[in-house]
C-alpha cells in the first residue's frame, strides 16, 4: 500500500525526511507535469498520532522548498502506483487550477474564543442557555464579517465556519501570499484590539491545506 | 499583540493540525464519508490529547 503525502508540480524537490513509521520518501509521477511524494505501508490502520505527526512534518517540509503543494487527505490510502495515477486519471485540470491557486501562498488559520470571565454565571436554564448560544452565534458571523472586510486586499482566498460551541466561536482559514504575511497578522490584531470580549489565535504558516480542492466549501 | 496564551496558542495549533491533516487536502478516493468534516478532534488519539493537556499543565507550572 501507498501513503499519500502531497502532490507537486514536476519536477518536485523532496527534502531528505523520511515519511511515516521512517519508511523513505519517493516520487511517483502520475501526470506528465504531476507527482505524488508518497511512502510504502503495511495497509491501512487508524490514523495515530506518531502517524499524523509524520505526516505533517513531511507536507511542511515539502512546502517549504517547493512553489505549491496539494496536501492529500491522510486517510486516502492507495494499493499502489497505479492506482494512484487511476484515481487520478482526468482530474488534470482541476489538479493545475488547484496549484495555481495556492502558489507563493500558505494558509493562516484563525480560531476565536470567548473570553470567559470567572463572574460570569452559568446559564442557569434551558431558556438562558439556548439565548449565550444564539448570542454566540451572532458574535461569531459578526466576527467573520469584520474578519473578511480587515483582510480582504491581503489574502487570496478565505473561508470560516461558526462553531459556537462551549467557549469556541469560530474557526477560520486564510490563503495569504507570503509577502502579505506580516501585514495579515498586524491586521488581525487590529480586530483583536477592536474585539477585547474575544481571544484570536492566529496559526500558521501551515501548509494549504484548507485550499487543496477547488471547491473547498463543497468538501 | 496576541492575547492568547503559550499554552492556549499550544493546543489550538495541535487542534489546527489534526484538523487539517485528517478533514482537508486533496481527496484521492473521493471518499469523502472518511473525513469527519466540521466535527473538531473526533478523531484525535487520546494519547495525543492527553498529550496536550499535560503540556498546559506544564505550562501553566511553569508560569509565575
């Protein structure tokens, strides 16, 4: 079987890292200008964290020294070169739009909280409780608003979804060029500082991989 | 000027990672009833949570 990392315009440049369970890395090209940095496995297991930790460390360090890079969902396991350039086979196009979209890019991801205050109580009923989650609801789709307006001239692409569930509000992810990258951070802190009854946390620079499939909503 | 804490900043990059490596990406199979879209840390091995919470609690014996 075959672990799927990434995929990469030829010709890929592959860092010396090894892959999960310290199996080496190596390329297979599955189109005429595509590859797939892939290892060999035993098959399929549950997806630990020795195993997503690997994974990831091989996707950065694939990131970092090539253009653009299609992170693969980590689950997807493959029986072997063939069938990786099957399951493939005419999704060219949308692979090349794909790389277009995230190149010179990586993805910030922001998440916010409610600042929870030890006064505050407990929703005491049902009535009260169902009114914090509407409340928070709202605060979270403002949030995103202001999120998309403060950053819009600076990414290429962003996407959010409310979550509103415990002290989570919302969970965002952004495609900024690299170059914009100081320039993002400075302009969520300016909504931080515009919002002190919520906490932002700002991570990244990650790999795209919010930003891998065209309709990244529809997934 | 972030107001997130080490350790808050610390678990939500672990959450973020996880996140992205098991629910975004490239679709290969096309099965997407494997990704647990939209459901944070489902899938999360307990090790690595409780991975988490021993570096808060680290963390915060760390603090002053």
């Amino acid at each position: 079987m075959l672990h799927v990392y990434a995929l990469l315009r030829r010709p890929a440049t592959v860092p010396a890292t090894a892959g999960i369970d310290d199996a080496p890395l190596r390329v297979v090209t599955v189109e005429s200008e595509i590859e797939a940095v892939v290892s060999d496995t035993n098959g399929p297991g549950a997806p630990g964290e020795a195993a997503i930790l690997a994974h990831a460390r091989v996707v950065e360090a694939l990131a970092g020294a090539n253009d653009a890079v299609l992170p693969a969902r980590f689950a997807d396991r493959i029986a072997d070169e063939d069938d990786l350039r099957q399951r493939l086979h005419g999704r060219r196009r949308e692979l090349t739009g794909a790389f277009r979209r995230v190149s010179g890019c990586v993805e910030m991801g922001v998440r916010a909280f409610r600042a929870t205050k030890a006064s505050q109580p407990r929703p005491d009923s049902g009535r009260a409780y169902m009114q914090r989650r509407l409340d928070d609801v709202g605060s979270a789709e403002q949030l995103a608003r202001q999120l998309d307006e403060a950053l819009a001239a600076l990414v290429r692409e962003g996407t959010s979804r409310v979550l509103a569930s415990g002290e989570s509000l919302l969970a965002a992810a952004y495609l900024v060029p690299r170059a914009e990258l100081e320039q993002f951070r400075a302009a969520i802190g300016a909504v931080e500082r515009a919002r002190p009854e919520l906490t932002l946390v700002t991570t990244g620079p990650w790999p795209p991989y919010s930003f891998a499939l065209l309709d990244a909503d529809a997934a | 000027m972030s107001s997130a804490s080490p350790a808050l900043q610390q678990q939500v990059t672990l959450i973020e990672l996880v996140d992205r490596v098991l629910n975004k990406g490239v679709t290969l199979t096309g099965d997407i009833t494997l990704s647990v879209a939209g459901v944070d840390l489902v899938y999360v091995g307990l090790r690595l949570l409780l991975a988490s919470v021993s570096t808060l609690e680290r963390l915060d014996g760390e603090s002053p």
